[in-house]
C-alpha cells in the first residue's frame, strides 16, 4: 500500500514538497451528472430558466472553479492552469445534465482536484439555477476518469 504523502512522520497534515520534481505536460479528465425531473431538464433545454442560460452559466462556473481550487482544498498548490474544458450535455435518459471537465497545465504536480472541482462547482451550479422547479434534484458519479503526467504516469478508469 502506498503511503499518503500528505501527511508527515507525526501524522500531521501537510502541503508535500513538489520543488525537487521536474515540470512535466499534465492532464486530467473527470466527470459527474446531475438528475433532475424532466419538467426541470426540459425547462435548460428551452432556455427558459429565470437566472438565464443555466448550461452556460455552469459552464463559467466550473471553469472558475478549476482555477480556485487551492482555495477551497486546502492542501493543493495552487497552479497555472493552460486549459479548462467544461462538456455539459442534457440527457433525457437520466434525466439531467452529464458533466465532463478536461483540466491541462504543465508543473510539478498534477490537476485532478482541478477537474474534479470544476465538474463539483458547475453540477451546483446547475442545481442553482434550477431549484425553484426541482430541489429532489441529485448530484452523483463525480470520479477521475484520466489522469497523465508526472511520476505516477497514466491512469485511466476502469468503464
């Protein structure tokens, strides 16, 4: 089992040392639904929704949360992100909206707190938006997808 970098010999939490490791090309791919009833889906499909265009707006907001990570987690570095990518697609199958964040930069550490809190904030943001027509609305499946770079190199989960 691999030991929690986090932590230091006292069992205290820490931020870990990244100095000493190179800069390498990172990437991490996460992603999460909401569901929501179908009058609410319908309601972000037409556009109708009062606070405006909701799928727009998530998406904003995802973004931003991508790039305010290390100040919500408070053992993440803080990064220069060089790309953030929010997919948001309505799903009648659900129903609701499947999230999709795409998250690069280059550094010494890698970005999949970053993609995992840009599809948080923009699922939130979703049911933000919509939860005068739907609070039983359910946030779920938030997971890293992919991961590439650094150390540890790839992985990707399982289907």
């Amino acid at each position: 089992m691999s030991k929690l970098t986090h932590f230091d010999g006292k069992g205290d939490a820490h931020m870990v040392d990244v100095s000493e490791k190179p800069d390498t090309a990172r990437i991490a791919v996460a992603e999460g639904h909401i569901t929501m009833s179908a009058e609410a889906l319908d309601l972000i499909e037409r556009g109708d929704a009062k606070k405006g265009d909701v799928l727009g707006v998530a998406r904003l907001a995802g973004i931003m949360g991508a790039k305010k990570t290390a100040d919500l987690i408070p053992l993440c570095h803080p990064l220069s992100l060089s790309k953030v990518v929010l997919d948001l697609e309505t799903d009648a199958t659900l129903p609701g909206v499947r999230v999709t964040a795409t998250v690069k930069t280059s550094g010494q550490t890698g970005v999949e707190m970053e993609a995992l809190t840009a599809v948080s904030v923009a699922t939130l943001t979703v049911y933000d938006m919509v939860k005068a027509v739907d609070k039983t609305m359910k946030i779920g499946g938030i997971r890293l997808l992919l991961k590439d770079g650094g150390k540890s190199g790839r992985f990707e989960a399982p289907s």
